[in-house]
C-alpha cells in the first residue's frame, strides 16, 4: 500500500475576536490529524503577539499516511490564545473532512471558525467534534 505525505500550510485568519479584557489575542493553531487524538498527531503554529489578522505562512507535514486513509481522516484546526501563566483561550475551531476531492487541489481554502456548541460525528467512530459556524475565518 502506498503512503502519502500530507501538507498542511496555514497562511493567515482574519478578525479574531478580542479576549474578554478587550484585548487582541496572542493568536496560534493547533492543528491535529484525526482520528486518533494522540500527541503524535498534533502540530500548532507560533504565536503572534496581540493580533486579530495573524499570518503565520506555515507549514504542518504528516508523513506516511496510507492514500485509502483520507477517506476516513479529518483535520482540526483550532485557533487560541497563547496564555503564558493561565491556560490558553480558545478562540474557535473548524474540522475539514480529507475526503472530499476539493481539499487537495493545492489552492488554498478560507473556513469559518465556530465554537464547541456544532458538533459532526466523524465517519470511522462515535466520537464527535465540533465544525464550523462562526464568523471568524482562517486560510
């Protein structure tokens, strides 16, 4: 069976919301490869300081994905802020389904950012993740 190399770039997102205080998040992505939730499949981003349109420009590489896996693979990204003596704010999420054919075709993709109140069940198991529905975007 064939492996694949998965690339994920993530370029920038616009008009975050501010933290409760009023101001602008220390903003950065986690990114995971689902399913399973294990730290092996987690990459994240740096984090800019007090940024609503962050652009990070880069790139998460998940190496040896078999090519019959991405039909039953999604991917979360999730946006917080970078909280040094306190636990990071959460500032939205989407989760994209690696298979529908559009996902590879090397443009690039804006997705709305939503909160964890929209939840999907993913196709290979019970567990539920939440997808998008808010305004906020990230490419």
């Amino acid at each position: 069976m064939k492996a694949a190399i998965l690339y994920v770039t993530i370029i920038e997102a616009h008009n975050l919301m501010t933290l409760s205080s009023g101001q602008s998040p220390d903003p950065f992505v986690k990114c995971y490869l689902l399913p399973p939730r294990i730290v092996d499949n987690q990459r994240r981003t740096r984090y800019f300081s007090r940024c609503l349109n962050p652009q990070w420009k880069q790139t998460m590489v998940y190496p040896n994905i078999k090519l019959d896996d991405f039909k039953r693979k999604y991917l979360e990204l999730s946006v917080w802020s970078f909280c040094i003596y306190t636990p990071h704010v959460f500032l939205g999420q989407v989760v994209i389904d690696l298979s529908e054919s559009f996902i590879f075709d090397e443009d690039s993709h804006w997705y709305r950012l939503g909160g964890f109140d929209n939840e999907i069940k993913l196709k290979t198991n019970s567990y539920k993740y939440p997808i998008s529905g808010g305004k906020r975007v990230v490419r």
